[in-house]
C-alpha cells in the first residue's frame, strides 16, 4: 500500500485485512459491489497480484501466496488470469458507478476486472 494511502478511519491491521479479502474476493469472483473509496485503494492492488501472476515463477507465486488469502484464488490469478491479461499492459480492473448507498449516502461502485 502506497504512503498516500487513505486511512479510511481505520488501523492499519484492520485495513491490511479489507483490502485482503477485497482483493481475494474480487480475483475469485471477478466482480464485488463495495464504496467508491474501497475500490479506488483495491485496484492497485489488484494490478499488482495479475502482474505478479505474469510474471511466474516461484517468488512471484510466493508475494502473491502472502497477500490473497486462497490458494485457489492464487492459482487461479497464475494459470487463468495471467494469461488472459499476458497482453495487457496495466489496467486490469474498471470501476462502475452504481449511485449512493440508503444507510449512509455513501458512493457505491461496481469494481470488475475487464475481458
């Protein structure tokens, strides 16, 4: 996570593991529902575990191993994943606006990884 990072009001533990689980959840499903801020912090993570996924190899395979929380969703990210994006420079995900949320009017965004 980069220094410019919003601290969204949270620790740093408890963050750390949200955008774990965003992360894991977004590369297994392919697609989450989540606030616009949330989305804006996961997609350079996102970015980061597919190119890690390109690049192959067993330390790639083992950063990706300490970040997303499924091992099947690693496999996944390395054996499907990498090689749909093997063209792609960057810009794995998109962000759709969905309108505000009842509870709070907070932003809420569909984040999906592009075809």
């Amino acid at each position: 996570m980069s220094r410019k990072a919003q601290k969204s009001g949270k620790n740093s533990s408890y963050r750390r593991a949200m955008y774990r689980n965003l992360v894991t959840d977004l590369l297994g499903y392919e697609k989450i529902t989540t606030t616009e801020a949330r989305a804006r912090q996961v997609r350079g993570l996102v970015d980061r575990m597919i190119t890690l996924g390109k690049k192959g190899g067993l330390h790639s395979r083992r950063q990706a191993l300490s970040f997303i929380f499924d091992e099947k969703v690693t496999a996944k990210v390395f054996d499907e994943l990498a090689q749909r994006y093997a063209d792609r420079p960057g810009g794995y995900t998109r962000i759709i606006k969905l309108g505000n949320r009842l509870g709070d009017g907070a932003p809420v965004v569909q984040l999906e990884l592009v075809k």
